[in-house]
C-alpha cells in the first residue's frame, strides 16, 4: 500500500459491506483495503498507516467495538481520520461515552450510500 492514493482501512464484520465500500473507494482515488475483525484493523493500522479508517461501530461476535477501534489508532496513528458508521441505536451511548472520555468521533448511518461517503471524503 504505498502508490500516492491515500490509504483506507474499511472495518465491517459484514464482509459484503467492507468489500463493498473498499471496491467504491478502489474505483474513486483511494487505496482501500476491506477488514473484517476489530483486533485485525488495529494490527494493520499500526503496521501501514492509513490515512483514513472507517469502522463499523459494533461487531457481533467480538467484544471490541469500533470506537475501541478508533481510540487505540488514533493513539498509534494520530494523523489518521477516522469515520465510524452504524445501523444500531445503541452506538449513541458508545458515542456518548467515548465523548465524555475526550474522543469525537464522526458517524455516518448505516446503510451508507456511496455518494454519501464519498461527499463527506471529499472526493
């Protein structure tokens, strides 16, 4: 991951869905790669250094969410954007209480439409 396009880390348990938005950002500039586990997204953003990281919020079957996520890259990565999105009503506590602790966060609702995403990268 290094030809001048900025580097995304798409994270979704949902594989479709981080296939899905890697492919858009793919055919629009970026250099994105689909990421499937919490644990897996902050091993890979420590070792290539996205630019950008756009994570699901909750993941079913793991006991790291993405604001977990979030908070440990931006700690290893500082420079690095990060987008959460998520289709659950109870990602606003998560939101809230990682507020509190001093992280802000931008969220995109899930299902997250290609243009939409795209608008708010700027692209």
């Amino acid at each position: 991951m290094s030809n001048g396009k900025p580097k995304v880390l798409v994270v979704d348990d949902e594989h479709v869905i981080a296939d899905t938005l890697a492919i858009i950002l793919n055919q629009n500039g970026f250099e994105a790669l689909p990421i499937y586990t919490g644990e897996d997204a902050i091993n890979r953003a420590r070792k290539l250094r996205p630019n950008l990281l756009i994570s699901d919020v909750i993941f079913k079957n793991e006991t790291i969410t993405g604001i977990d996520v979030a908070i440990q890259v931006r700690q290893s990565v500082p420079e690095c954007k990060i987008l959460l999105f998520s289709g659950q009503a109870a990602t606003a506590d998560l939101l809230e209480t990682a507020r509190a602790q001093g992280h802000e966060f931008e969220i995109l609702a899930k299902p997250v439409h290609p243009q939409d995403l795209l608008a708010k990268l700027g692209q």
